[in-house]
C-alpha cells in the first residue's frame, strides 16, 4: 500500500509552482522531503545522531549535494560509469546551504549532522541548485532536530531591469545580476552572487525582492511541518558541561589584561602569543587538582573573554586589533612582473595578507571542458586558488582542494571575469597562491588577478578591486569594520566580500552570524565598502596604471578568423592531413570549431610571420571572394565573350569583354591569354554564386570618356 504523503504547494511570483512532499520516501531518515519543480525532483534527507562524540565542542554538520546522471537521461563520461567525486558547481552548492544552516543550530548541539540532497530528476526549463536551501530546510523542518528556522534560499536574477525568482537555465545566460540568498522569515543570512556593475543601492532592492519570496517558502514549511507529529518536540540533549564558577573565575582575572594587549595594536602573532600569555599566566596560578578538573573550562571560557574584549573596544573606544579605526584600510604594495617565466604576474600584499598571483593564456584548446549532469562545455576564463598551510604558519596534512578553496576561487573568478574585453581571443587561466592570510585572502585574490592580467596585456573593461567587511553589534550599538583580519572575522557577527570597478560591483558574498541584521546596516556597510574598494583600486593604479601594450615574448599569440562551414572538412582533409601539415609547417597550432554555421578557427604560435604563412594556407583552402576586393588572378579560358579568371585554387569568375578595358576590345586573346596574370576587381556575386569581374576599373580612365562624363 502507497504511503499518503503530506504536500504542500509555494507559488512564484511569475506563477510557477513548487511542491513540498514528505511521508512517502526515505522514511528512515530524521526527516526528508521531495522538492519538484516541473520536471526538476530533488530528494533531501537528513539524519543526526543520538548523541555528541566525546571530545566534541563543535556543531559535525556535513552537507551534501549531488546531481545523478540519470536524472538527465544520461550515463556518466570517463572509464568508470559511475557518479565520483563532486563536481565544482556540486561543491559551491554544498557551500551555499552550509553557510545557511550552521549558523542557526544551537550553539551547544554537538551532535553529528548529515544532510544529503540528490538531484533525482531534471527539466531543462528549471535550474536544480535553485531548489537546494529549500529542500534542505523543508527535511530539518519536518524532523526532530532542534534548528532555529525555518529558513530558504533563492536565486534571484534581473534582465532588463526586472528580478526575477529561480530564472531559468536559458535567462540565466542574460542577467545583469544573479545573486543566491539566504534568509530566515526575519534576517538575510546569506548573499553569494555576481553583477555588470550595478549600484549598491540596485543590490539591496535584490536582496530585498528575494527576501519577499522566501517568506512564502518559509511558511509553506511550516504548514507541512504542522502536519508532522515527530516534528512538533524537538530532541532534548545535552552536549555540553559547564561550569559557571571558572566562568567568572576566568572573565574576572584575566579580561583586564587580554583588553589591554587587544588595544596594543599588535601583528598577527604576537598578539596571539600574547593572549596565550595571560591565559598561561592564570593557569599557572592553580593547583593541580583545580588543572585537572577545570583546565578545559578555562581554555574554553578564555575565548569569551577574547570575544568580549575585541567586541568592547571596537564599539566603545572605536579602535581595532591592529590599532586601525573602524573605516582604514590596511598598508598595501604590490608589483607586478615579479616571475619572468610567466605570462603576466603579480603580489599584491594588504597587511599580513599576501597573494602571488600567476596569469597563463592559452588556446581554446586549454579551456577548462566541464562534464556536469546537467550542463556540458567550456569556460576560457578559470580561476584556481590555492591556500597552503604555511600561510597561516601552519604544518597540517595537504589533502587535495579543499571546499574553501573551491568556493574563494569561484567568488574571485565571478569578480573578474565578466571584465575581460569581449574581444579577447584567449583562454586565461589564473592562479592564486596565498603566500601570507590574516583574513581578506579572496579578495586580495581580486586585487592581485587584475593586476596580473594587466600585466599580461589582456584588455580589461575596467580593473576591478575587492573588499571584506565587518561587523560588532551588541543589539544597540554597532560598527562596520573595514577590510578585516581574521580575528575579526572569527570574532565579528558579518563577513562581506564585495568586489567591483569603479562603475559599480561585479560580486558579493556575505554570511551573517546574528540574527536581525538591518537593511540600514546593510546599506551603510555597502558604502563603506564602496570607499574602501575604491582606494584599494587607487593603490594597485600606482604599480600598474595601464594594461600592458604588447603580450611578453614568451606569451602565445593568436589569430582567428571564420570560415563557411563546408570549408571545415578541407582544411581538417582526409584524417586531419591538411590541419597538421599546416602545423608542421608553419610551428603553429591550428584549431578549428564549428559555432552557429560557421568554421572559427584559431592560429597560436610565437612567431608572427609564421602565423601568417599559416593564415594564407588556410586562406587558400577556404576562399570567400568580398565584393569590392582586388585579387592577382590568372588566366584559366578565353572565349569570345570574355576571360575566366581564377582568383584563388578552384576559385574563378568572368571577366566579361566589356569590363577588360575602357577601349573597345574585339578579340580577347589580343590583351589575354590563357596562363596571363592580371588583376581584376570583385563586381558582384550573383545567386547563383556567379562572380562578375572587372580589370578596366583598376585602369586609369581615358581623358575624352572623363571629358564626356564632365559635359
């Protein structure tokens, strides 16, 4: 017998509808729901565990998300037909429900957490990640999990001047802006998105217009969850042990101190040795039997008296840790050219954070190919970032690309892509070392990649700079802080990345630690940042106030030019023989696509002559006659009416009689013979395809006929 299930239906502003269904699958798990959206099925389940491991003073929460070829109506690519590791875009959605939901567990919950959230079904007409926070949230909703929510996430997009909720694949290619938003019924959480450089005041009316829609979305699950009567009492647990006399112990023995070496406006590591010294300090003044039974509880309540501090003296003295008020900036220098070998190169050091930052172009060839469930192609324009241990001097196992590292280089690539030239006929590939982190490393990330590419000579709409902001509020009073370290951001109750050009943002992230942040928080963070982007830009216009003119000698250099399409198999020839003795001749790569109709090939190399000699061999396998251009051509037939003349191999045209000179000609063969050179002039092409040829138009025009003319 078919279990009821419990369904609830959301409408989208553009009519659409979305429907929430529990009861019917994975009945085991805590909790789980079935999203669809037209033909788009997501199934999400989570599971927690009784209770907390020993040891434990964190929330295990693990997010995953994975797309099924299946649901596409399509079966893996690779050696092994089976779905593996994560995809990139899998990992960024994993990133984006996370930031979410973490925030919004009890603090002291410690129990481990394991959300899992499949694609079972795809639409073409409705994007799957746009659903995930949704499905996410409905499956804790209905479960016995304690969680503050609900909460959503939506995308919202605008073409044209208008937002719109979860675009379609196919508008998702036209937006000016396209932004992911969290948000509970009453706080935004979460923004992730980039822009064309719009106006902070535009993103906030997005945000806005999102938060609108979630609204609807968090009360359909409470509808449903109503409905559920193991969702109606939370799980009681106990996660945590404390002990309130140690607590006061610690804040009333040691926050005078740890205030004082806060305000000292010390780097990175000596203020953190100096913290370790006054906890040590205290702990050497106990007795054995007290460290054995309180040292924990005193470790842990140490960083509450951290947190207090720096908070207190932000909001009440204005200064920060490193001695800065609440709107400076870090000292920055950069340079550029730093690594010969390279292409373009830059380091771009802000404070304690250092980026190396490397600019490699290529052909289509090395775009970056991308195998998805759901999409298939290539992107020319990649970022990878990279962030050793050793930048925090740190010495921890290496274990691939992180999720962080994934999604830092994916915010930086949305910050700078869309301001490559739109003529740039290269792949670009950037790299970004952190060499040096104390907070804001993604953004020097920015900072350092267009310097690099300006370095590399790649023509750039604008140059773009980035920021991270901060936030201390105690519910009264608050303060956006500016470019923040990473105390700062560990301590504070925001973390807001913006990067943009002098016009307007190009991308955002931002997650949110408290609840109730207010749109006037919001906007006057949005302006401080505006201030704060546009002197770092100043500073990197000192090393570099223009794009390079020329690519470096070592850079590849690259010709294009489209061709019809039956000329594509020609120029490939009979098992790719004609292409590669082109190459082999000429010690260029040659590479052909066709797009729309049309051969867009593509010639690199180091040497420009021999690019050209390699142009004209193509040029000679794929002849366009141009109305209007002129042509050495020879002889091939004379007949009475005219001459056939071959502009190119296999390529002819008639030169009428008529049109051989001004003078009456009566016989052909007394100006031409066949195997004569002669330049003509392309007249006309007819339907037919035909082409009219003139050799008189290239002469000089008899006095008397010009003389008629003039009467």
């Amino acid at each position: 017998m078919i279990p009821k299930a419990i369904i609830e239906t959301i409408t989208l502003p553009d009519g659409r509808e979305i429907t929430l269904e529990t009861g019917k699958l994975a009945k085991q798990a805590d909790g789980s729901v079935v999203v669809k959206c037209g033909g788009t099925m997501l199934l999400a389940t989570v599971v927690s565990s009784k209770e907390a491991k020993e040891g434990i003073d964190f929330l295990p929460l693990t997010v995953d998300y994975r797309e099924k070829f299946a649901a596409n109506g399509r079966v893996p690519g690779g050696f092994l037909k089976r779905e593996g590791r994560p995809s990139d875009n899998e990992i960024l959605t994993m990133r984006l429900i996370d930031r979410v939901l973490r925030p919004l567990f009890p603090k002291d919950y410690h129990a481990e957490i394991q959300l899992m959230i499949q694609m079972i079904s795809y639409d073409p007409e409705v994007e799957a990640t746009s659903l995930t926070g949704l499905a996410a949230s409905a499956a804790i909703a209905v479960s016995d999990i304690p969680f503050d929510g609900p909460i959503s996430e939506v995308r919202v997009g605008r073409i044209n001047g208008e937002l719109i909720i979860n675009p379609t694949p196919a508008q998702i290619e036209n937006l000016e802006v396209d932004m992911v938003i969290g948000a509970s019924s009453d706080s935004v959480v979460m923004v992730e998105g980039e822009m064309q450089e719009i106006s902070e005041e535009e993103m906030v009316e997005a945000i806005k217009f999102a938060h609108d829609a979630i609204k609807v979305q968090i009360e359909a699950q409470e509808r449903m969850a109503a409905q559920v009567p193991s969702s109606k009492n939370k799980r009681e647990y106990s996660h945590e042990v404390h002990n309130e006399e140690v607590r006061e112990d610690v804040m009333a023995a040691t926050y005078d101190k740890v205030y004082e070496v806060a305000k000292s406006g010390l780097a990175k590591h000596e203020r953190s040795a100096g913290f370790k010294a006054v906890l040590n300090e205290y702990l050497e003044g106990k007795d054995e039997t007290w460290l054995d039974e309180n040292t924990d509880f005193a470790k842990r309540y140490f960083h509450d008296v951290e947190y207090k501090a720096m908070r207190s003296m932000v909001l009440n003295d204005g200064q920060r840790l490193d001695g800065r008020d609440t709107t400076e900036v870090r000292s920055i220098w950069s340079e550029v050219d730093y690594l010969p070998g390279a292409h373009g190169s830059a380091v771009f050091t802000r404070g304690e954070t250092q980026s190396l930052t490397t600019v490699t172009l290529g052909t289509s060839l090395d775009a970056n190919r991308i195998d998805d469930a759901t999409f298939t192609g290539e992107e020319k324009f990649y970022l990878h970032y990279n962030f050793p241990p050793f930048s925090t001097g740190e010495a921890r196992p290496i274990r691939g690309v992180s999720r962080r590292e994934v999604g830092h280089g994916n915010l930086a690539q949305r910050a700078l892509y869309q301001m490559v030239h739109p003529d740039n006929p290269y792949t670009i590939r950037v790299v970004s070392d952190i060499l040096e982190s104390n907070g804001s490393s993604s953004m020097a990330t920015v900072c350092a990649g267009t310097l690099a590419m300006m370095d590399a000579g790649i023509q750039m709409v604008r140059p773009v700079s980035g920021i991270a902001m901060g936030l201390i509020s105690d519910g009264e009073k608050y303060a956006v802080l500016s470019d923040i370290l990473g105390d700062e951001d560990h301590l504070g109750d925001m973390d807001f990345k913006v990067t943009g050009t002098e016009n307007g943002i190009t991308a955002c992230q931002m997650d949110i630690k408290i609840k109730g942040l207010s749109y006037e928080i919001l906007v006057n963070a949005l302006k401080q940042s505006r201030e704060g982007r546009m002197h770092i830009l100043g500073e990197m216009l000192k090393t570099m106030p223009k794009t390079r003119e020329q690519l470096k000698p070592n850079a590849p250099k690259i010709m294009t030019l489209t061709v019809k399409k039956e000329f594509i198999g020609p120029i490939i020839g009979p098992g790719g023989k004609n292409i590669q003795g082109i190459q082999a001749d000429t010690s260029t790569t040659v590479t052909i696509e066709e797009i729309e109709e049309r051969g867009h090939i593509e010639i690199s190399g180091k040497d420009y002559d021999m690019m050209n000699k390699a142009l004209e061999m193509i040029r000679a396998i794929a002849f366009e006659p141009e109305v209007g251009e002129t042509y050495e051509g020879i002889v091939r037939g004379v007949q009475t009416y005219g001459a056939f003349i071959e502009i190119a191999p296999k390529v002819q045209g008639l030169l009428h009689i008529s049109e051989i000179d001004w003078t009456r000609i009566k016989n052909v063969e007394d100006v031409l013979k066949e195997g004569d050179k002669v330049r003509v002039k392309l007249l006309e092409v007819d339907k037919a395809g035909k082409m009219k040829l003139s050799r008189k138009v290239l002469l000089p025009r008899p006095e008397k006929d010009t003389e008629k003319q003039e009467d």
